[in-house]
C-alpha cells in the first residue's frame, strides 16, 4: 500500500461506522499464494500483493479488472461477483456477471507468480449479438517495485511489460498479447489534497507523454482467444533473475497452466494435504491453507496480512512474533501427532529460526522480518537496548520453550537445538524473580505492563516442557564467556524445580472474591482483577505441569513448598474450573449477529463507534482449547465434571467453526467483530487458526469418549 492509496481510502471512509479510513482491508476477499508471494483477490476482482514480509518485494499495489466492448469498458468490481475456493489449495474462483455475458477467473499465486485465468461466455440468454471477438479483457496493474511509486520506469515488449526501480523487477504479461499498452502517472498533487478521491484508471492524457514510460502504472488491452485470456504477473530480483529468464519463465507458466486443472494441480503443491479421515475436515483445511498463506519460505509467520501498514491505527500485523508464531508450532505440532498431517518440513524449519534467532541473553526480540529473521520495528526490545525489563515481553520466550521442548521429544532435528534451550533456560531464569513469578514486563496484549497472570502460565508451561523433555541437556552448552548466570549440571531437574517455584506462586494471584486469577499485579504492587482472556493459558500450562508426575519438590517461591512438582492437587484443580468458568461466562457477548468471547474487560481498543467491548477470535478459540485442555485434566480423575468442560469447548468451538457466526464465509477467522456482524482488522488471523486446529484434534483424540453425550444434548 502507497500512501496515495491510504489517502484516497481516508477520502471515502472518513466517518464510516466500522471502517477506519486509511486502511486496505482484506475482511472480504481470499488470499493465493503458500511460502512466498501472498496475493489478496477482492470479492470483487481487485488483486493486490500483500507478501512484502515475506519476500522483501512489494509488487502490485492496486488493480483492476474490465471488460471491454469496442471504446465500452466494465469494470468488473462493478457488477455481481460470486467467488470460492476450488478445491482444498488456494486456487480461487470469481464469477462476474456482466451485460456482455459471464466473466469466470481462475486466479493462483504459485512461488513469485500470479496467473489470472478469464473466460467469457456470452451463451445464448440475450447476449448472442456481442461478437465474442469484439471483446477483450482490460487491465489496469499498478506496481511498486523496491516499494517505491516514484523514480520508476518501464520497459516495453510484444506480449509483456517490466516495471523497474533499482533492485525488484516486476512483469506483466498476456498469453495472448497486447492489443493496446499505455502508461498512467500515479495521483498528482492537486488529486491528493482535493476533498474527493480519485477514480483510477484515468483517461489517456495527450499532453503527458512521459506518462507511458515514468511510473508503475500500466493499462493493458488483452484479446480473447478461444473466449479465454490470461495474464501473469511476476517479481523477481535482477540480481537472482535475468530478464530472458523472467520472460521464459512467463512463457513456461502461459504453456503448462493453460486449463483449470492444471492450475488448480500447481495450487495444490502449496498447501498440505489433508487425509479424508480426519475430523472436521473443512476447518482443518482451512486452517492449514491460512497457515501456509502467512508463512515465509523460511517457515517463519507473519501474524496476518498488513492491512495497516502506515500504522494509522494499530502498530502493523505484517511481522512474526514469538509469542504467537510459537504457540502456533505448538498447536501445528500437536495437531500433526494425533492427526497425522505430514507437516514434519514446518516443524524442522520453525525449530531452526527460532534457534537462528535467539539473542546472547537467552531470549527472542519483539518481532523479525519473517522472510530473513531480521530484527523488524518493534516497541518491546528492551533487552537490545539494555533498558528495564517493562519493555519486554517475557512470555515469547516462554512460548519459544515451550515448542522446542516437545519438538526435540518429537524428534525434530535442528542444528544447536539443546544449545539453545539451554540458553533460554537461563535467560527464563533471569526474568524470575524471587517470589517464583516472571518480572514486570509488557503482556501479550502489548498494551500494558505488570506481573500478568498470562505470562507467569507461558513460565510454568516453558519450565514444565523442559523438566518433561530435557534429559540430557547440560549447562556446559552455555558459552563460559556469555553475559548468561551458571546453571546446575542437572537442568530437567532444575527446570522441575523452578516449575514448582511458579506454581506455588500462581497463589499469589488468586482473587476468591471472583473466584479466578488476577489479570495481573501493576507495577505499583496493587493487584488488577479483571477478567482477561489469555489468562485461560493456565489451563494447558497446568496439563504441562501435571505431566511430571507426583515427586515431590520442595517450594522455593511464594508457596508454602508442599506443591508436588507435576501432580496438580485438588485445590488448585478446583481454582482452575473455577478460573476457567468464570473467565468464559464473564467475557462471553452476544448480539443478534454474533457470539463469542472478548478480549478483556474494559477493553477499548478499536471499538469505533461501539460502547461494548468487541468479540475477538483468539479470544473465543482459546476459551474453547482451555475447556479442552481442563477437561482432560478432569477426566485423567475421573472427575464428573469433565463432561460439562467437554460441552463448553464444544460450544465455543462451534463460533469459531464453519457456519458458526465468528468464521466468515471465506473460512476465515479474522482478528475481531463488531456486534453488527462486520470482520474487524487482520484477516485471516493465523494465531485462532492454529487453536482451533489443536482444539478440534485434542477433543477428537484424548475426549471421544463425551462425543456421543455432547451430540445427544445438542
């Protein structure tokens, strides 16, 4: 997105109920693409290239798709669109209904190319007098090569058109030709400040010839040949691409990807592919397209398309954090094992940037450029710059373990793996204060600080993993000559240790007049009780700890020391149904369009003109893994109410499910709603996704036993 983009939206949005203006929003829509090149096609036609994150090129910014009777042209985002995916992949299907007959596009995004697929059928329902060779598809593409709308040129050949700033290369080109080719300046000075936005494409100016050759913007004429015409665009880079090898590779995609078969066969190499078996089989599939859609080659992810990146209301989505990208290895991981989803190549190539990514100090920065694991603009990296801790987010590291941890049991292979647990052990450690609880810092929400009740789980989680799965690891894979404390030879057992020290401290933020934990403690000591949504993370931390067993640990926190390192006791598992309880009934909203959890009370952000808080994604889908996760706590018991957890993660699911009134018809979980039904910021949101994943393999493979109960209440 250009700032003459953002502008022209703030112009035709300005005042809008539930949209802010200055944003390109992607609530609407699907995305083509897998490891690379991401490629948003509006429901009305527009394509845009959202992948910058990914690849480091910025590519088409804006489009548009006509079709063309003589000097008559209808642009297609104009008239009745209907749009699916075909098949399981991300080969995406939109039918336009025009006056001139019926517009069906095949659009694919496969590595840095783009094919668009046209065929017209004019058939026989009153459009018989328009001679099929009377029409052609128009293009209008507007490319920003290096990121940049100005300081660029074109270069001009018979089937294809390359734009060109320094080092990004981007093509154009038609199967079938150009039957006419001209140029267009971006918005001029005077259209940018006049109060009214600007329709593009213009007319042809006469008096700008340096229009056709000084700028990114391109207006093509393509035949119909056979009633079909196809486009592709590609991005390339001068120095890994030749020119002649761009245009061979174009020439290469037009001869093999010349049906819907075909594309749609190409589209299927970019996202796993789902057994029959499986439960729930349309959610798993959409879950994986959207992961593989987020994901750089790296295996790195961004957390949703930037639909914001100007930053005019938010901080920016198209980054990776650790908190988020790890949680969703875990649950991908998880998933995989009780599913059998042959993602062992995500699992390996997570495991090996967040090894490349760690810091001296045992931790991981706010967030990276997904495509490099380079440092990316951020707010929260303290530890870089050697500030307090408030300005860190401890619990990534957390969430970073956590995933390691159970990919070395799970016999994930990455180079320096143990080195760097080991190191994040430490660097654990050094964000734990005496009491047994992690340090002030900032929370997953990243718009406060404290001592929060979600980051203290992550701790508990991370140190529980490691004791779990940390045989072998020993305190000289530290570097002697490090800024990192010394730790004991016997670090699963110290890592039990410091689990105990954090679950005996959790008592510390207990709130029995609400009968949950607090949200957090301030940093001015007072305890802030409030109901928060990632406090439902104690669930599967507790299943963490529980895990390693009933020996018993001495306390060295907070507690009183009779914890028994693994063994949750019947108190604590009292205050967890309790916590879980409380925290879903007192977040849940409804209105008549929607159902689901929001974020925390009191929350205010991005609620427009809405007085109430807004339901979010996450929030609804980590409400229905934590009755999952308590519920097979419950049942390792034989605890009756296990079957009540079983009901409500299944209730909660279904809003986050296809069909449910979170989940858009696209199958997309976006970030948030407003209460009159409208999808709200990033979109798709990779983070639920991943959840909803987990939950719906975690209920299949450990609870089946309640399915039947569940299916008789409903």
């Amino acid at each position: 997105m250009q700032l003459r983009d953002a502008l022209d939206d703030y112009k035709r949005n300005t005042g809008h109920a539930t949209r802010f203006p200055g944003e390109r929003r992607t609530v609407t829509g699907r995305f083509s693409g897998g490891e690379g090149r991401l490629v948003h096609v509006d429901a009305g036609g527009e394509i845009r290239d959202f992948g910058y994150p990914l690849t480091g090129q910025t590519g088409l910014v804006r489009s548009r798709l006509g079709l063309a009777v003589g000097d008559e042209v209808t642009w297609l985002d104009e008239v009745a669109t209907r749009q699916r995916y075909v098949g399981d992949a991300t080969l995406i299907e939109t039918v336009h209904e025009t006056g001139h007959g019926t517009v069906t596009r095949h659009d694919a995004t496969l590595g840095d190319a783009h094919l668009t697929r046209a065929t017209i059928d004019v058939g026989d329902d009153g459009h018989a007098n328009v001679d099929p060779a009377d029409l052609s598809l128009v293009v209008y593409a507007r490319f920003a090569p290096d990121g940049r709308d100005d300081r660029v040129g074109q270069l001009r050949y018979d089937d294809a058109v390359e734009v060109y700033h320094a080092d990004e290369r981007d093509f154009l080109a038609s199967d079938t030709g150009f039957a006419d080719l001209r140029g267009q300046l971006p918005a001029t000075f005077p259209e940018l400040i006049d109060d009214a936005p600007t329709d593009l494409p213009r007319d042809r100016a006469s008096d700008r010839y340096e229009e056709e050759r000084l700028s990114g913007e391109v207006i093509a004429d393509v035949p119909f040949e056979g009633g079909v015409a196809t486009v592709a665009s590609l991005l390339t880079d001068r120095e890994e691409t030749t020119r002649e090898a761009a245009r061979d590779r174009l020439d290469e995609l037009f001869e093999s990807l010349d049906d819907p078969d075909a594309l749609a066969a190409a589209a299927g190499e970019t996202t796993p592919s789902v057994p029959e078996s499986v439960p729930a089989r349309e959610s798993i599939v959409a879950d994986l397209r959207v992961l593989s859609l987020l994901s750089a080659e790296s295996g790195l992810r961004i957390a949703g398309p930037d639909f914001d990146p100007f930053y005019a209301t938010s901080g920016g989505y198209g980054y990776t954090w650790f908190r988020d990208d790890a949680e969703i290895s875990t649950f991908a991981l998880d998933a995989d094992d009780r599913l059998g989803l042959g993602l062992d190549d995500w699992h390996a190539r997570s495991a090996e940037m967040y090894v490349a990514t760690q810091r001296p100090d045992g931790s991981w920065p706010h967030r990276v450029w997904p495509r490099n694991g380079a440092l990316a603009p951020g707010w929260a990296n303290a530890r870089i710059e050697d500030g307090p801790d408030v300005d860190y987010q401890a619990d990534q590291t957390g969430s970073v373990i956590a995933y390691l941890a159970q990919a070395r049991a799970a016999g994930v292979d990455a180079e320096g793996l143990d080195r760097t647990l080991v190191a994040a052990l430490a660097g654990l450690d050094e964000t734990l204060e005496d009491d047994g609880r992690p340090v002030v810092c900032q929370n997953a929400w990243e718009d406060s600080a404290g001592r929060f009740a979600h980051t203290t789980a992550t701790f508990l989680e991370a140190y529980s993993e490691l004791a779990l799965h940390g045989e072998g690891l020993g305190a000289s894979d530290i570097d002697p000559d490090g800024d990192l404390d010394p730790l004991p030879d016997d670090l699963a057992g110290h890592a039990r240790d410091q689990a105990a020290r954090v679950y005996d401290a959790l008592d510390d933020l207990w709130v029995p007049e609400r009968g949950c934990y607090a949200l957090r403690e301030t940093p001015e000591g007072a305890i802030d009780d409030r109901l928060d949504s990632s406090t439902l993370s104690l669930a599967s931390a507790h299943r963490s700890f529980d895990a390693l067993g009933g020996d018993e640990v001495a306390g060295d926190g907070a507690g009183d020391g009779t914890a028994e390192a693994g063994a949750v006791d019947a108190e604590r598992l009292d205050r967890l149904v309790s916590h879980v309880e409380t925290v879903v009934d007192g977040l849940a909203h409804e209105s008549d369009e929607i159902a689901g959890l929001i974020r925390y009370e009191g929350d205010g952000w991005r609620r427009a003109g809405q007085r109430s808080e807004k339901v979010w994604t996450v929030s609804t889908a980590w409400g229905a893994n934590a009755c999952a996760e308590l519920a097979v706590l419950l049942a390792d018991r034989d605890d009756p109410r296990a079957a009540e957890m079983v009901e409500r993660a299944r209730e909660l699911l279904a809003h986050v499910s296809p069909g449910g009134t979170l989940c858009e018809p696209t199958s997309y979980l976006p970030e948030q709603f407003f209460d009159d039904g409208t999808p709200d910021s990033a979109t798709p949101l990779g983070w639920p996704h991943a959840i909803r994943l987990a939950t719906v393999a975690l209920l299949d493979d450990e609870l089946p036993q309640f399915a039947d109960r569940v299916a008789a209440d409903d």
